[in-house]
C-alpha cells in the first residue's frame, strides 16, 4: 500500500495511522463541573484512567496547521469557526460546512483527520468530588457548587492514534510538520501546560488497524507481540513542509474547481 498521489474527493479507502505519546510536561489540573468535561473514565479491562477527548487535541492541532498556513500567505483570511475559506489545505485536512462559513459555499468537506479517546498509560487515582462555595453575582448570596477537582501528574503518558484518511505525501508532511510542534494543549476546564509529543511510527493500510485502547489492552495481556509493524517517518519520504503546504493548495483549489462545476450543473 502506498500514499495517494492525488488528493481525491472520494474516498479511496486508504488510511495512514500515526500511534502518538503523549507526555505531560506539567501537572494538570481537571476542574470539572460539567459532565461533558469528565477527563477521567472507568473502563472494564483497564480500569479508571485519565482521559484527553480528541476533539481537545483536534482543535489545538488544527490552530497550529492554520496559523503555520496563514505564515506562508496561503488565505490568510481563513479563521475558526465561521470564516473558514472552505478552498485551503486547512480546510481540506480538517472539514467545514459550506452553508455555516461566510463563504457560503455549496459543498461541505468532510475531515480527513480523524482521532480518538487519549488514555493514560497508568490508572488514575481516586476522584474527590469536590464542593466549592459558590456566590451568585445576581443577590451575592451563597450556595454549593459540586465540581470535581483532579491534578494529573507530570510526566503522565497518554498514548493514542490519528488517523488519515487518503493520504497524500503533502498531508501528511503538514500532519506530521504539525504535530511535532504541538507543545501545548488547552481547554475550557482544564490547564494542562506544556507536552510533549512523539509520533511512533506509521502504519498504512486498507482499514484502521490501529488503536491506544487495544495496545494497552494488549499490554496487560502481554499479547504485545501481535501489534503491526510499524514504519519509520523518514521512510514515508515527505516533502518539506513548506512545499507541502503550496503543492496542496494548488491540488485543493483544483480538487474544489471541479466540484464548483458539479453543483452549477446540477442547478441547469
Ligand atoms: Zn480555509
């Protein structure tokens, strides 16, 4: 199986896995009051473990592949979230609806880059929940607020995989460009501080072989030997990241050309 040499607009069923580790710098603090925000979670084969949703790692990794786009003047103007260009490699890698972006464009793009659940490598601890006096600014009066408060450790792993979708050489030199600069990952709720990101290897099939949950599963049974060989970075030949990021956009432009036409001629 190699890499595409064209970005296609369907898909081809080629998938390009990249397994990453992920090491806290920092302590992280979890304040949580709301339940989307639970950063831990009880499995049954692993027990409790600390837990990074993807689309916090997503959303951090999609401002760096845009704000590296906007240093090399290609659409400059294209911004999170409502004024996405829907005509860049950002845009392309990541997925946008037309009718929502103030280009107000026919066509949606569907993500190319998909993820999943981090999971730390070692079981978290127990969680207190943790009753805070909170003060309504309306009357000043008083009340309890029930939120949970958790402090992941520094030097906490967590492992997890990025997954993309029809790759080409060019996205997935700006895929991988972008995530060995992640230095950082933010939330809402959460201050995790500074990371540390490894990609493992890659990993390129006709399906998604690859998964954290499965390998740490796998470790704890000691069927570690039946995990897929992985492929070294370098042997996938990239091309420099700068070039990636001007090859794509021109491929990206002509790709949406195409598209543009389908939906004039549907409206004849
Ligand atoms: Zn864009």
């Amino acid at each position: 199986m190699r890499l595409l040499e064209q970005p296609e607009i369907l898909s081809t069923g080629c998938y390009l896995q990249l397994p990453l580790k992920l090491t806290l710098l920092d302590d992280a603090i979890i304040r949580s009051n709301e339940p989307e925000e639970v950063l831990t979670f009880r499995y049954k084969e692993l027990g409790n473990r600390f837990i990074i949703p993807w689309r916090k790692i997503k959303g951090k990794l999609r401002r760096l592949v845009l704000e590296k786009q906007r240093g090399l003047n290609i659409e400059p103007e294209c911004a999170l979230k409502d004024d996405l260009c829907m005509k860049c490699p950002s845009c392309f890698l990541f997925g946008g609806t037309g009718e929502t972006s103030k280009s107000k464009v026919s066509y949606n793009i569907l993500s190319r880059v998909y993820g999943e659940t981090f999971i730390s490598e070692t079981e978290a601890g127990d969680i207190t929940p943790y009753t805070q006096n909170a003060v309504r600014e309306q009357d000043l009066k008083t009340g309890q607020a029930l939120m949970s408060i958790l402090t992941v450790p520094k030097e906490t792993v967590f492992i997890g995989v990025v997954t993309l979708k029809d790759p080409t050489p060019e996205m997935a030199a700006i895929l991988v460009d972008n995530l060995n600069r992640m230095s950082r990952i933010g939330a809402r709720s959460v201050e995790w501080g500074r990371i540390k990101m490894e990609i493992e290897g890659a990993y390129l099939s006709d399906r998604e072989v690859l998964s954290g949950y499965l390998k740490l599963k796998g470790e704890g049974k000691r069927m570690n030997e039946s995990r897929p060989t992985l492929q070294n970075i370098e042997g996938l030949e990239l091309p420099e990241v700068d070039v990636a990021y001007n090859t794509l956009n021109n491929q990206v432009k002509d790709l949406i050309k195409s598209l543009e036409g389908i939906a004039s001629n549907n409206k004849e």
